[in-house]
C-alpha cells in the first residue's frame, strides 16, 4: 500500500532542491525564469513528474524545456547527493500553464466586473436623470407611442 504521505514530502523535497539547484548550478543561457509549480512522485518512488512554470515567450518555453530534458541526468546526480535515498527517482519534467490560465481568468474576471460597474453607473443616472425630471419618462413614452402610431 503505498504511502502518500512519503509521496507528498518526497515530491516537496524534491522541488525545493531542484530550485536551489536551478538557481544556483545551472549555466545552461536556454533556462530563464523557471519555477517549478509541483512534483508528483509515483507510489513506488521510481519516478517523479516535475511541473515547471516558464516566463517567457513560446520559443523561450521550448529552449528551456529542452534544455531541462537535456539536463535530467546532472540535476538526478545532484539529486542524489542531496536526498538520503537508496533510489533517486527519474525525473520528467512538464510544461505547467496554470499559473498563465489563472491569469487569463482573472483578467476576464476584472473585465466582467468593470462591464457590472459600468451598467451600475448607468443606472444610477438614468435613475437620477428620472428624479430631476420626473416628467421626461412618461413624454418620452407618449411621443416614442405617437410615433408608432402613426
């Protein structure tokens, strides 16, 4: 029965190494800005998905995904000398978008809400508008009725 709460603090480990390590020993120019979002270990510990975030243009994304698969087996060995494990696990790693999708909702959230106050507003001066003259309505009604009339 595999234990998930290993898996978890596994996973935690494993990402806050590799940011150090990322931050600290990779040269590589194609890596820019990359968090790493989480890491799902496997119930038998042999293998690890770690979801990284990249700043950047789709080209930018590409360079430094490659430039991570291209750099598996460094970043395992560090790993290795860091975590007291009997088995390093493999590492994939994955493009993570739901830091950008959270945006892009978020986005559309704020645009809804400046339609909402928008309509609020005009409300409140039509409403406004048909205290001051609380006549204007009702003529508007009888000439827009005459008009249809005729």
């Amino acid at each position: 029965m595999p234990n998930l709460y290993r898996q978890e603090k596994l996973g935690e480990l494993i990402a806050e190494e590799l940011s150090d390590l990322l931050r600290t020993r990779m040269k590589d120019p194609r890596i820019g800005f990359v968090s790493i979002t989480r890491v799902e270990v496997s119930a038998d510990l042999a293998h690890a998905k770690v979801y990284v975030s990249v700043l950047g243009s789709d080209e930018e994304r590409r360079n430094t995904m490659a430039a991570l698969k291209r750099a598996t087996g460094f970043l395992r060995h560090e790993l290795a000398g860091r975590l007291v494990l009997r088995h390093v696990p493999e590492l994939v790693f994955k493009l993570d978008l739901s830091l950008e999708k959270g945006a892009q909702v978020m986005e559309l959230i704020k645009q809804i809400e400046q339609e909402h106050a928008q309509q609020q507003q005009e409300q409140q001066n039509s409403q406004t508008e048909a205290q001051v003259h609380p006549g204007a309505e009702e003529e508007q009604k009888r000439i827009s009725g005459s008009t249809e009339v005729e």
